[in-house]
C-alpha cells in the first residue's frame, strides 16, 4: 500500500435522493385500497404519503392526504411520471424540482421499479446539514482567496478604519490584537461571510473585469442575506431547515448561485 495516499484527503460533495428517502424494504404499506384503515394507519404515524402493496410485493398506487397533516380526506393515486424521481438524481436537482414543482414527495425509481420514496421532510436530517455546511463553507473560502489575490491588505485596513461599522471595526480589532501576539496571518484570516461580502463590495472595481460579475451576490453575504441565513439554519441542527417551499427555494438559489460562482473561478 502507498502509504503516502493516507496522507492525502479529497472530499466529494455528492449526495442522491435515495439516501435520503426511504427504501421499498424499510417503509411501512398497506396490501389493500382499503380508505378506512389507511386513514387509521396515516393519523397514528403521521403519514401524508401510503404505498399499497399488490400480492406480488409491487407498489403501483398510494395513498396521499389531499392536504398536508390532513387525514380526513384521502387521494388514491397511481405512481407515475408525474410523482417519481430517478433514485440517484443528485441533491441539487432534487431540490431544484420540489421548487419548480412545488411539490412534497417523490416516489424513487430506477425504470420500472419502484425503490423507495423521498419527502421534503426526510431532508431536515443530518447529513443535509452538513451538506449545505460544506458548500457555503467552500463559497465563502473561494471569495476569500480570491480576494486575497488580488487585493493589497492594507486598503482593506484602512477602509475598515474609516468605515465606522462595529462589524469591521472588531474583525480590524482582533486582526491587530492577533498581530501583536505574534501570530502570522492576515485580515483574510479573520473574516466572516458578512466581512467577505462587504470587501467584496468595497474593493470589487480592483478585481479583474471578469469578475465584476459578483456585484449580483454581494447583498447575500449580508447579515441578513441569504447566505447567512442558511449558514444559521445549518448551525443549529435540531431546528428544522426545510419547512416550507420558500426555505427550498432559497436552497436552490444558493446551489445556483455556488455552481456559477465556481465556473466563474474555475
């Protein structure tokens, strides 16, 4: 074994809608059209979605609530086209079809088997967390490099010296206390993502012209922008991160946003 490959560490960002849905194996069915009990079984367990099972083990149709976490009301429906998504469609596309469909649930299929099911709630689990955790990370590192190369340090400083914002003044703040200890490093060193967008905004006529195009994101890097946002969302796990359309929304603008920022600095 080539001892030197322990050494190294490449990380891949890919995730599939079949890890996270449930598979045909795991989840829970009904073997009849049978309205009354399906009602009795989805109330008790909260489903909004019931696959019946046929005597052969198939699953061809479902049960659905008309109106989400209402179970008075039940649709009998077939698994078609229309509610089924490929079982490895990537996390991104995933995303960007509950917000362009707006729809709640997909049936996981591989041509013609029926392997599983994803809802928009299976995505509020751990390793979307830290799925979205690694891509704003990877933005805000890509601003910042980028800034670094090609923005003279002390025009940062200096413009965060006049600014008058406590945001700027404390990252100036800790950049010289930092210095005075002794430490190498520099003000990149010492921002966050508010900082990148506010340099970013700043100094963006000093970039090379092919990259003025990042005046569209800059807002975004805001406290209140919607970067920060999801960035707040990821690091507090045990509070729901996709709980309505507009949440999956925002996700999808941000995996738009991350892919084209990466092309524009490939």
């Amino acid at each position: 074994m080539d001892v030197r490959k322990l050494f190294e560490y490449n990380p891949t960002i890919d995730l599939t809608a079949a890890q996270l849905g449930i598979n045909k194996w795991q989840w829970e069915t009904i073997s009849s059209e049978n309205e009354v009990e399906a009602k009795s079984i989805m109330k008790q367990k909260k489903y909004d979605v019931l696959p019946i099972r046929n005597p052969d083990g198939c699953v061809t149709k479902y049960f659905s609530t008309k109106e989400w976490n209402n179970y008075e009301n039940l649709n009998l429906n077939e698994i078609d086209l229309t509610n089924s998504v490929y079982y490895r469609l990537s996390f991104n596309d995933l995303i960007r079809k509950f917000n362009i469909e707006q729809k709640r649930y997909y049936f996981l299929t591989n041509y013609d088997q029926i392997l599983g099911l994803v809802s928009y709630i299976n995505l509020n689990c751990l390793v979307v967390y830290n799925f979205l955790y690694q891509v704003i990370a990877d933005l805000e590192q890509t601003i910042a490099f980028l800034l670094k190369g090609h923005l003279d340090q002390n025009d940062i400083l200096e413009a965060f010296k006049r600014s008058g914002d406590k945001h700027q003044l404390d990252i100036l703040a800790n950049f010289e206390k930092s210095i005075s200890d002794g430490n190498d490093n520099t003000i990149f060193d010492h921002m966050y993502l508010q900082t990148i967008g506010i340099t970013l905004g700043k100094f963006l006529y000093k970039l090379p012209s092919k990259y003025h195009i990042l005046s569209k994101y800059v807002n975004k890097f805001s406290s209140n922008g919607l970067y920060n946002e999801l960035r707040r969302n990821v690091m507090h796990p045990v509070r729901p991160i996709l709980n309505d359309f507009n949440t999956i929304s925002k996700i999808d603008t941000l995996f738009t946003d991350f892919q084209a920022i990466k092309e524009l600095l490939s």
